[in-house]
C-alpha cells in the first residue's frame, strides 16, 4: 500500500507517517515546510536506513495541481490521509487568506487528483471546531455545523467538499473531527507547548479570559490510532469524531503544567479573550468506539510525558521560537498584557 501523508512534516502528520513506516507500509509526505512544518520531525526515520527505504519527501503546496498529479502518477498513491492545513486560530483572526487557500483549494486539488486516479481511501482530518461551541451534553457527527472563526470555517469548507465529492462521484471519503491533540513535536504556538516553554524560560503565560473555557484532550498517538483503525474499519461517505474524553478547563490544565515543572502559579496572566473563543468542546465518540476503538492514554500520564519531552528537547522549541516566532507573538499577545483581564 503506497500511502500520500500530506502535512506530514507537521505535529499529527509525522506521528502517522512513522506510524505507517513502523508497519512497512510506503509512505509518501507532501509537506510545504512552512513555519509549522519541520524536517526534523521525521528524523526517526530518515535517520534509520531500515525505515527510510518506506519512505519519500516532497517538499511543495497542496494547491499546486502539477506537483500533486505527479506524485499521484510517480508513487502510485492508493490512500490519501490529508493533514495538510492552516490550523491555528490565533493567526486566522490575524490574517485569513491562506487558510482559505490550504484548507479549501488544497483539498480540492487533492480531491480532484484522487478522482483521476481512482484511489482506495481518502480521509480528510478535519476538526471538532467545526461544531463551534457546545453548552451542554456532546456534538455527534450528524449535528449542525456552526463554525466561529476563520480558521473552524475553512476547515468546515474542506470537510464538506470532501464529503460532496462522495455523493457526487462516489470518491472513497472518510472524514474525521478530532478534540484538540498534544503531545511531543507540537509546535509551540499552541496552548500547551506553548506554555510549558513559557514556564520553563519564567514566561508569563497568556490566558485567554478567566480560564474557563473547556477542551477535550486528545493524545496524538491516540488519534494516528483512530485514523489508521478507521482505514480498515471506517465507512465510506461516513463522518466520525475522535475525541479523548478528557474535558479540562484551560486554566486546570495551566495550573497541571506549571505544578508539574514546580513553577509558581503567579505566572499566569489572564489576558484580553480571543475574538471568537469557543467556551466548550465536547464530542460524542459512540460511532467509532461501537467499532472497537477507543483511547488508550490517560489525560494525566499523557501530559506528564509531554511535560518531560519539552524539558528533555529545549533545544527543539528554542530554534523554534525565534525571532519570526517573537514577531508573530508580540503582535497575538503584546496588547492583550497591556489591556489584562481583572
């Protein structure tokens, strides 16, 4: 099986690409390398010749249709698993043209590419912020779509196109919602690296509001556990939230982190709430899980171990969070310390 693991230089990508090496399978990575994709995530297998001989790179966009219908001819592709996207909220507010154009264009070019060349399986790896916010009880996949920012929206145009091109051409569609994902690679624009690298370097940590907003937390070895399991097992034409079971409110899971590195509570600074900040998450998982799947990483020994590897590769995040990083978070954070919470 030839698989093209698009974004696979990202967090969940490179996770699933030596996923499917690991199980000898041929894997294909179309990645752009932007700021958020990382070479060295794939080290594991680049750097092992017994691993590396299932493996191949390209560097490129997802928009562009000649690299695309290449890869498609060259490595005879049979499964697409597309990661590739814009995906951090934060930066959507700020500027949301190219999340228009990866998370909808992009999966329309693939689309397009995997109907000419008659694939067996496409997933598009879409999002829980689809839903938007929920007060009570849990989303299933049959609920309204409601997204609530530029970044939920276009990952709602994605996953809806893909699930169009199942009706209209019977195309091979799985598409999966998961809850927010951690764990080691993960860049640290996100919440949690973002504030174990704060508290390790005696950052203040920003805190969107009174803390209280509520995200289900998923593994990110449970969820390349799901998309493969749902490769066999999945339905074609049939949408499947993947959750982690592991509601937390923002500031309990702070408060988990800096006890952990034994940092003071004092460094967290409630700032301006994002525009568009969903108060809760919460996906209902009975479809899959009545599949026989189901989590396997405990919230806690799972955040314990993400924890150690940041504190164990500083040297990672620290050639991360250089001056373009700096930029970027001066502009997302610098007037929300300015205007704190009270």
């Amino acid at each position: 099986m030839s698989i093209l693991i698009t974004g696979g230089a990202g967090f969940i990508g490179s996770h699933f690409a030596l996923r499917m090496v690991n199980q000898g399978k041929h894997v294909v990575v179309l990645d752009k390398l932007t700021y958020a994709g990382n070479i060295e995530n794939l080290n594991e297998i680049t750097g092992d010749e017994n691993k590396f001989k299932y493996f191949k790179f390209y560097k490129g966009d997802i928009c562009n249709q000649e690299l695309v219908g290449h890869i498609f001819s060259s490595e005879g592709v049979d499964v697409v698993i597309n990661f590739a996207a814009e995906t951090h909220v934060d930066r959507s507010i700020m500027s949301a043209g190219t999340f228009i154009d990866t998370d909808i264009k992009g999966v329309f070019v693939l689309l397009e590419a995997s109907k000419r060349h008659g694939i067996k399986k496409f997933i598009q790896v879409s999002t829980d912020e689809v839903y938007g916010t929920v007060y009570h009880d849990a989303f299933k996949e049959t609920d309204t779509l409601n997204p609530s920012n530029p970044y939920s929206a276009s990952k709602t145009g994605g996953d809806r196109l893909a699930y169009a091109y199942w009706v209209t051409y019977k195309l091979p569609i799985i598409i999966t919602r998961a809850s927010n994902n951690y764990g080691d690679y993960q860049h640290p624009e996100k919440f949690i690296p973002l504030f174990i690298t704060n508290a390790l370097e005696d950052k203040k940590l920003p805190l969107y509001g009174d803390g209280q907003q509520i995200r289900d937390w998923i593994h990110v070895e449970d969820h390349c556990a799901a998309i493969d399991f749902l490769i066999v097992h999945g339905e074609n034409g049939e949408v499947y939230n993947i959750g982690g079971g592991n509601e937390r409110c923002n500031i309990d899971t702070t408060y988990f982190i800096l006890d952990e590195l034994n940092k003071p509570r004092t460094l967290i600074e409630h700032v301006k709430d994002r525009e568009g900040h969903d108060r809760r998450y919460a996906l209902d998982c009975t479809k899959i899980m009545s599949l026989g799947w189901k989590t396997q990483i405990k919230f806690e020994t799972g955040l314990r171990d993400t924890i150690k590897w940041y504190k164990n590769n500083q040297k990672w995040w620290k050639q991360i969070k250089n001056s373009a990083f700096v930029e970027y978070y001066n502009r997302q954070y610098a007037h929300r310390f300015v205007n704190t919470c009270k």
